[in-house]
C-alpha cells in the first residue's frame, strides 16, 4: 500500500503533464478511428506484468488472449488486430507511462490487461481524456470502473466473488472468523464485504489483519490468528500469492489446531494449487472460475489452452479470454471504429465463458455472473477447486444501487 501512496505527489504531477500533452492533441481521441487507413491494423494495447512478483498473471493473459485470436481468426472488416503487448513489471507509474505511449504513438483503439488495481487506477484519467476503451481483465477493486467512463471489465469484484463464502460459513457451523488481506484496494473491499455478510448471517469476525502487498511474511500474522482463537480464517491474498500463505499456514501448524481455512479462490488460484499439497485439501472458496467447471465450453476452453501452453489456465486467463471476445466483438459492431462507438458496442454483451453464462451490464460496465462454492480435492491425482453450490447472476455488490448492495 505504502508503496503506491508514497509515489502519490510525483504521480499527480505525471498525470497533469500526462493530461496537458492530451489536452494539447485535441484530434487526439478522434483520431485513431477517423485518420486510419482501411490497411492499416487495428491495435489493441495489451499492458501486464511480464516481470516481477506478478508475472504469472501476465503470462496467464498473454496466453488466453493469444489462444482467443488463434480460434476466432485477427480479422474485422478486412483489417488485421495487432496485439501490442507492454510489459509494466506492476509498477503504476511504468502502466500509466506506457499507455500515454500506446496511445499517442501506437495509436490504438483499446487499451487492456491491468494485472493490479493500481495498474488499472493509474491508467483510468488517460482513457478518459483520449475517449479509448480501456478493458480491464484482472484488477478487481469494486471502484475502478467508476474511475473513467472508458473501463470495461472482464474479470470479478472482490465483494460479487466475497459474499457467497461470507454466507456459506455461518449455514456450516462456522462462527468465529479472522480475517487476513493484502492491504490495498481488493483486500480491503473483501474484508469489508466478508465481515457484513458473514456477520449479517450470524457469525463474528473477531479480528482483522492487513499484510502488505508486496513480499508479505505471513507468519507474525498467522500467529495472531491462532491466539485469537477463532474457528477459520477468510483469506484475499492476489494471485500468486496463496502458495506462500499456504505453506506458512501448515507451517504454523494451523490445520492441525483445526483452524479452517476460507476465501476467495485467489488464495487457491489454478496455476499454483497443484504446487500446495495436501494443506490446501478441504479449503473452501468462492469465486466465479474453476478449472474444474463441467460444461463443454470450459474443458474446450482448458483443453486448448493445455495443448498450446503446458499450463493449466487459472481465473485471470478467463478475465483475457472473454476480454478479448468482449473487444473482437465489439470490434465488429462497428466495423473497426473505437471510440463512444466501441464502448456501446461493449456494453450489454451476454454470452458464454468458459466459466459460465456471463454479461457486461451496460449500467455499471462490469461483469455480472454466476459465482460457486467450490472446495479443494484430489482427483485422478490433481488438485481441483470442485464447485458444489451456485449462485446465479451475481452483480457486483460493491456499487450502490445493486441488487444487495450495502445500505
Ligand atoms: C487487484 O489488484 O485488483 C487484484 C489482483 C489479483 C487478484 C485479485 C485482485 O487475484
């Protein structure tokens, strides 16, 4: 957190320039669309953590959007979609730098990826002014879709993936929670909307804690967990993150005191669960993709992508899959045009994602889908999130206004 709040004054003073240099190409938001010749390509500006601590999930959503173009053909209206693809290691001030980039110089129509909220938060003001579609597949805080007009998001809201644990516990004797976030933006909104639903329907969170972002040693944490002497633990921790937790969990010896363990599905997150052993056994999560979905759809969707990347796809790979579909088609609305005209073409698609039926509410232009409780087994000697329970068509909580938002 702090390191995203201690670069705050530079920040503004790079986004003013940022904004002036704008301001000062008044073409600059018409352009793309109305200067581009019918030959020239379509670009989209794919921005993700290539690099550093979070480079799984730039390499999960590089792959998806590479597999959803190698099936649906780069084509619309006669002209080829070049994918631009910037690596911004997680650090904002790099993301923010990057898309000015892409869109004075490599003039694209959409700007996409966004690995982390403050990578998604620090680009949001250079939609805006330049009037590009910006589509967010990862980053998941509740409120950056209300941080320009031009975001578009394919991924989940911590509070729409939050609320279906938060209400399974209490109805399976759970009562006494603690609960542990990474301190920013979707740990924050978890804990928040884990602790009025939790409590809501009978049960206690007796105590919270916040572990940084970056390199978290969780085991000081985990102790006070123990000593508070309550029933499970409500994990967010990134993608990424949920082995080292994990470990130092067992470590801990907090599975043996018959502590459980709950969260979101980040903590037992597809590309790393097969790595946790039997300490992720029984974890009980919910969120909005598994792996291990039974429908046609997603085993076509996991199979591919296991042919083409010798990995298993986990929930950020499906936020660049369906992505990139939201854009492609959108694309072919309008013929190739950006703009306005690409973002109602955006809004209020319904289809299916390999995580199940899914649309872009034209009101809040985030993504209102089915979220499951889901809990870790072993099957033909693999580690699944097994979902068992289903709650159908869940809007993001967090926004005022939605169905079961908090008063
Ligand atoms: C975020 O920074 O918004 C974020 C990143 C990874 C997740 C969830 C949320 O797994």
């Amino acid at each position: 957190m702090s390191t995203f709040q201690d670069r705050r004054a530079p920040a503004r003073r790079r986004l003013l320039a940022a904004a002036t240099l704008l301001s000062a190409l008044p073409l600059l938001g018409a352009a793309p669309a109305a200067l581009a010749q019918q030959s020239d390509p379509i670009r989209i500006g794919l921005i993700l953590p290539m690099t550093g601590p979070f480079a799984s999930t730039g390499r999960q959503i590089d792959a998806a959007v590479k597999l959803y173009l190698a099936q649906h053909g780069d084509t619309v209206a006669g002209r080829k979609v070049q994918v631009v693809l910037k690596d911004d290691a997680s650090v904002a001030d790099t993301t923010r730098r990057l898309a000015q980039e892409l869109v004075v110089n490599d003039k694209v129509t959409v700007l996409a990826g966004f690995g982390l909220t403050p990578l998604a938060l620090a680009t949001a003001p250079i939609a805006t002014q330049s009037k590009t579609p910006m589509v967010v597949m990862a980053a998941a805080t509740s409120s950056i879709t209300q941080a320009s007009p031009y975001v578009v998001r394919s991924s989940m809201t911590l509070p729409q993936v939050t609320v279906g644990v938060a209400e399974w516990a209490p109805k399976n004797g759970i009562k006494k929670v603690v609960t542990l976030v990474s301190d920013y933006g979707p740990g924050i909104d978890a804990e928040k909307a884990f602790k009025e639903r939790f409590e809501l329907n009978g049960g206690k969170v007796v105590e919270q804690v916040r572990v940084p972002l970056r390199n978290p040693d969780f085991a000081p944490f985990l102790q006070r967990v123990r000593d508070a002497g309550a029933e499970a633990l409500f994990v967010f921790v990134p993608s990424g993150v949920g082995a080292a937790l994990m470990k130092q969990f067992a470590e801990r010896g907090l599975d043996k005191a018959g502590i459980k363990l709950l969260g979101t599905g980040d903590v037992t997150d597809d590309d790393i669960l097969n790595d946790m052993g039997d300490v992720a056994l029984g974890v009980v999560t919910s969120f909005h993709y598994s792996a291990a979905h039974k429908s046609a759809a997603n085993q076509q969707f996991v199979d591919a992508f296991q042919k083409a990347n010798k990995f298993r796809p986990n929930f950020m790979a499906v936020g660049g899959y369906d992505g990139m579909r939201v854009i492609m088609e959108g694309l072919k609305a309008t013929k190739g045009a950006g703009g306005e005209a690409l973002l109602n073409a955006m809004k209020g698609q319904t289809f299916e994602s390999p995580r199940g039926p899914v649309f872009i509410d034209a009101q809040t232009r985030d993504i209102v889908q089915d979220v499951y409780i889901r809990k870790v087994e072993r099957q033909n000697g693999q580690l699944w999130n097994v979902e068992f329970e289903t709650l159908k068509g869940v809007k993001d909580p967090g926004k005022a206004g939605a169905a079961g938002a908090p008063k």
